[in-house]
C-alpha cells in the first residue's frame, strides 16, 4: 500500500542528501506501477553565450546506457514538444496524447521504447520557466495498461514537494561549487591568507598559508592560533591587529592594518589585517573574525619583469632594476647585486623614470607594487 506521507517525507530527505532520491523516485514509481522513475533538470541560461546547459537528473536503477542514449535522442521523442503551453504539475501521459499506432510507427519507438519493453510515459513538469525545464517521467513497461486518471492525479500531488526538493538540491550544488571556486582562486595566490575566529584562532588558510606556517618562517600556529615569529617592534603587533579587526573596531577601515613582519634569516615581508565586515559574511561566519593577508614580494619577480616589458616596453635590465627598486634595494645596492657600475643603474633608472611616466624610485616602485598580481607561479 502506498504511503503518501512516507513518500513525502523521502523526498525532503533528498534535498539534504541528493544520494537517496533513487529510493523516493523508487516509493513514486511502485506506486504507479512503473518500469522506472526520472527526475530531470536542464538550465539553458547560459546557452546563448555559448555555453553547454546545466543538466541533472536523478533516477531508479535502470540500464545507464539507454539514459544516455535517451539524452542524446530527446528531440526526436514524439511529443517532446508537449511541454509548449503545458502547465506546472499538470500531468500527462504519452498514450492519451498520441494514437499508440502512431508511437509504434516512431523511429524513437523503435530504436529506444520497444527493445526495453516500454509502453507509456507519465509526466509531470515540476518547474517551466523561459529557459528552465524541470520533469519527473515514468515509462511503463508493455505488459501494463495506460496510465489514468488515478496515476496522474497522485503524481501531481507530489511535484511540488519534488520543486521544492530539487530547488534546495541545485542551491546546495551552486553553494558547494562556488567554495570549490573560491578556494581554487585563493590556492592560486601567492599570498598566505588566513581567516582568523575567536581568540586568534586559524579557521581556514589557502595552499601560500599552509606552507607558510609548515616552514614556520614569518608566522607560526601555536596551539591553532596564528602568531608571528618576529615583527620590527613588539612581538605583540600582529596579536593586537587581530584581536581590533576581530573586535569590529570601525577605526579601522577598509584598508586594514599593516603589520611588518621579519623573517628566520631577516626576510621581511607585511601582514594586512582587514575585519570581514558586511551582514551576510558576519552572519555566515559569526562575530569575531577578520582576514590576515601576508605578502613576500621576492618570488614575483619574473612575473614583474615580464609585465614591465609588456605594459611600458622596458627593456629586461630596467625591468629588473624597476623592480629591486620597488623591493626597497637603493641603487647602491643594485649596482652591487647585478655587478654594474651606478652610473648603469641610475641610466636604467632614468629610462624607466620616462617610460613609465614616474620620476622618481619612489613613484616607481609604487607602480611596479601596485601592478603586480599576487599570483603563483607554477
């Protein structure tokens, strides 16, 4: 005997767990006496720039093969253009619209229905908008009678609940792929980021930040709580930059504040600790948290030569003497790295100064900073 509520409560046990909707679809499909039950999604948003649609579907065990043989063959099915002036969970069945002769004489008849012993399709579109289709789709097998009037009615009970299900499911999927996304694009940074909870405490870093703290440099997790290993002042800068960005403290700013920080054999490098302000991030996170950023310039240089060259047609020397110039080395020193004479370097710099319409280091080693992408290089 079919359990209505049962059914239900299956479905919305589905929309936290996308993996039981074979044993809904199952209770759905036992209930009208169907070969299998599908319940299918297609977005074709973003068709018309070019892209694939997003699909989904979701089904009762049934030969994988002939799906993607159905997938392949959808604008061939005889009224497959039956959902034009359909109406959402309105149900129908393939044999109370077509002449069955008619289906037998169909290629897709023949090529698909009949070799898997299929007679009639109940359907029931869940969701039709412009360029969204959602469909639940029952074939029978041929040993069994048309559906009716019962079979319809009962499925169209149950699609909106389905609507509801398969809604929370796609926000779950975009939600999931957008984290994926985000950490893919923070993976790429050559900058250590952290995200820091209550009492300092680390609650997530990207792959720069994970081998920051595995070579326990600049910074350093102490009981799960980030730390600095040296700054120019007090040891306790990074420590009070956290707990007034953590504490919302409006003095702030967007800007954050900056901490220097000195590394194992005096490498220096700055922390920028910004508060993560906004309701929605605040309300996800909860009270108490702020981003730490901490940028080491020195492994962007041939990244930074080569946009130089490319935006401002400097020449490789002056490219690299732009940027030891904005990694805080004097000409002095320059001259002395690269084994030129000073007057070689201030020539470079000269040049730079009218390329990259600067006048002087300071100005250019701003631009060059500004210009360059905290990004990995693989």
């Amino acid at each position: 005997m079919f359990d209505y509520d049962k059914t239900v409560g299956s479905i919305y046990d589905c929309a936290a767990n996308p993996e039981l909707w074979p044993d809904a679809l199952g209770q759905i499909r036992d209930a009208v006496g169907g070969a299998y039950a599908l319940v299918g999604f297609v977005d074709m948003t973003d068709v018309a720039l070019g892209r694939p649609p997003y699909a989904k579907r979701f089904n009762t065990a049934w030969s994988e093969d002939w799906l993607v043989k159905l997938d392949l063959i959808l604008k061939d099915i005889p009224l497959g253009g039956g959902l034009i002036g359909a109406d959402v969970d309105r149900s129908w069945t393939q044999l109370t619209r077509l002449n069955e002769a008619d289906f037998h004489a169909s290629e897709f008849y023949n090529f698909w229905a009949k070799p898997q012993g299929l007679r009639d399709t109940l359907n029931s579109p869940y969701l039709l908008r412009s360029t969204m289709v959602g469909m639940l789709s029952i074939p029978s097998f041929a040993t069994r009678e048309p559906y009716g009037t019962v079979e319809c009615q009962l499925i169209e009970r149950l699609t909106p609940h389905i609507r509801r299900a398969m809604s929370i499911n796609d926000m779950t999927d975009k939600g999931k792929l957008a984290l994926a996304l985000y950490r893919q694009v923070l993976d790429q940074l050559s900058v250590a980021v952290f995200v820091v909870g209550l009492g300092r405490r680390i609650i997530f870093t990207n792959a720069s930040g994970d081998a920051m703290l595995s070579y326990g440099n600049h910074v350093c997790s102490n009981a799960g709580t980030l730390s600095a290993r040296h700054t120019i002042g007090s040891l306790a800068a990074l420590d009070e930059a956290i707990d007034r960005a953590a504490s919302g403290d409006t003095g702030i700013g967007i800007s954050g504040i900056g901490v220097p920080l000195v590394g194992k054999n005096g490498e220096r490098s700055a922390a920028y600790v910004l508060p993560i302000t906004g309701k929605d991030l605040r309300g996800d996170l909860g009270k108490g948290h702020c981003a730490v950023f901490i940028s080491q310039r020195s492994e962007q240089q041939p990244m930074a030569i080569e946009i130089l060259r490319t935006v401002f047609d400097l020449s490789p020397a002056e490219a690299r003497v732009s940027v030891m110039i904005a990694q805080g080395e004097s000409p002095a020193m320059i001259s002395k790295s690269l084994a030129v004479s000073i007057n070689t370097v201030r020539s470079h710099l000269a040049r730079s100064y009218s390329k990259t319409n600067t006048i002087d280091q300071t100005s250019l080693g701003a631009l060059v900073n500004k210009l360059m992408p905290p990004i990995v290089e693989k």
